[in-house]
C-alpha cells in the first residue's frame, strides 16, 4: 500500500489525522512544511506516496482546509475544485470518507 503524506504546520493537526489514518491502516508520512515534505519525497520515491494532503485554504475564501492531491497528476493539478478539500475542522469520520474516495 502506498503511504499517505500530510502536510501541516500545526503538529497537533498532523499528529491527530496521522493516528485517525493509521486506525485505518494506512501509512502515513508527516511533514511540518513544503521543505521537509520535499526531503520526503527525494529521499523516498514520489511513487511511494498515492495521495498527498496539504495545508491550505479554500480558493477564494480565508476557510483552512486540506487540500488532496496524487502526486502522479502533479503536472495537472486543479486547485478550484472544492472536492478536492476538506474544510478544517472536519470530523473524523469526514477525513476518514474523505481520504478513502481519493486513494
């Protein structure tokens, strides 16, 4: 199974959707910021990563949010489709359902 890389500067944010998704068996690689996610991914492979969530904030708007992305669409990414975020907070269950229609 390919592992899960989330990006947050909040570490009680990382730290909390990290354990959510390891409840669901899926592994999971944190990073405080783009720099430290960017040493991830060259010290690994990209392809060892199906899905990448980011700190951000909806397009448009000031709402925190997660943003999803596959990293094997990097050359195509869409950041105006709201499908593609979560809105902070969210629920357990919302990332958990979240998280599983991306990967």
């Amino acid at each position: 199974m390919k592992s899960i890389m989330i990006v947050d500067d909040e570490k009680n944010i990382l730290s909390e959707v990290k354990n959510i998704l390891e409840e669901e068996n899926f592994n999971v690689v944190t990073a405080e910021n783009s720099r430290k996610a960017f040493e991830l991914i060259d010290t690994c492979k990209e392809d060892d990563f199906g899905l990448i969530l980011i700190d951000s904030l909806i397009p448009d708007t000031n709402i925190p949010a997660l943003f999803s992305m596959k990293p094997s669409n990097k050359k195509n990414i869409d950041t105006t489709k709201k499908e593609d975020f979560l809105q902070k907070p969210f629920t357990k269950k919302q990332l958990r359902d979240f998280v599983k229609n991306k990967v």
